[in-house]
C-alpha cells in the first residue's frame, strides 16, 4: 500500500479548485 502524502494531496486538490473555480467563472 503506497504512502499518501497529504501535503501532495492537498496541493493538488487546490489546484484542481483554482482551476475548476476559473473555468467556472470565467
């Protein structure tokens, strides 16, 4: 079972938001 690194995680779901957020909105 790999190691979750949460930090990664979290970045990238951030990112994804940003993302989402200006696709959304733009």
């Amino acid at each position: 079972m790999p190691v979750i690194n949460l930090t990664e995680v979290n970045s990238l779901l951030s990112e994804n938001l940003s993302i989402y957020q200006v696709l959304k909105y733009s």
